[in-house]
C-alpha cells in the first residue's frame, strides 16, 4: 500500500473505508460523518452517527498514521479519555492503513474497535459485531492448495 501523502488524503479515505465496512450490514445505516475541525480540542479525527436497527450509536475514530502498538496505546487512552470526560455513549474506533496482532488484540482489550485500510475491521455496534479478517495476497499464494481445501472425514457405517 502506498503512503499517504497529507492527514486530510488518509482521513478522507478512513472514512471512506468505514463507510464501505459498515455499508456492508444490512441493518446499519450511516446518518452522518462529522469531521473535527483543525482547532478543535477533541482527539477524534471525526465521528459517525449510525443506525442500528432503529437504535442510535455513535462511533469515536481516531487515525493513526500507522499501526505500531506504542503509538496506538496513546492513542487509545486518549480516545478513551476524551469519550469518558464528554459523558458520550460513543464506540471508540482506531483506524489505520495497518494494525498488527498485537494493536489488535490492545483494541479488543480497550473494548475499542479497529479498521484498517487493509480491510481488516472489528466494530461492536450494540446488537451488531462486524469481524472481518482479510488474508494478506502474499500468504494466500503460500497456502498449498490442498491446505486451502476444507477438511472431510468420512465415517464407515
């Protein structure tokens, strides 16, 4: 994946790839996307109001420019504290173009969601849970293709 080359280029296509995750359940509908404005003091890059089923959710997203644990822990304690002090019921999302293992499983445990522009997303929504995992190209190409078959036993009668 290339670099971005501005913030403003990889918040444009964060939430372009939220929209595509969250457009991909039925039940969830995007109301609005509201970007925070450059001097604002808020840590969310923007947030997003969405339908689920009749019930209203908010998500919280920060971007960070790269997935690197270190990084994210920061990020999420200050996306953390800034739903926590403003008393919102919103759902804390990290978006980056890649999180690791390691930066998603620092997610699951801050009860936050992830995106990255790799495709890989899990987003709890009240009474959705979206969890998608995307094989990178290069190891789908190293899986042999009799690895790639599902498993059938047969049993003798």
């Amino acid at each position: 994946m290339k670099p971005f080359s501005t913030k403003r280029e990889l918040r444009i296509r964060a939430a372009e790839a939220l929209r595509a995750v969250l457009a991909e359940v039925s039940g969830v509908k995007v109301r609005e996307i509201r970007h925070a404005s450059t001097d604002a003091g808020g840590t969310s890059a923007f947030t997003v109001s969405v339908d689920v089923y009749g019930r209203n959710h908010t998500l919280a997203c920060e971007i960070a420019s790269d997935g690197q644990p270190a990084d994210l822990r920061l990020l999420l304690e200050g996306l953390c504290n800034s739903i926590a002090s403003t008393c919102t019921a919103a759902t804390p999302v990290i978006i980056a173009p890649h999180i690791s293992d390691e930066a998603r499983a620092m997610c699951k445990e801050s009860q936050a969601g992830y995106l990255d522009l790799d495709g890989n997303a899990r987003i709890a929504l009240g009474e959705v849970f979206i969890l998608r995992r995307i094989i990178p190209h290069a190891a789908r190409h190293s899986i042999a293709p009799e690895a790639a078959r599902p498993a059938v036993s047969h049993h003798a009668a």
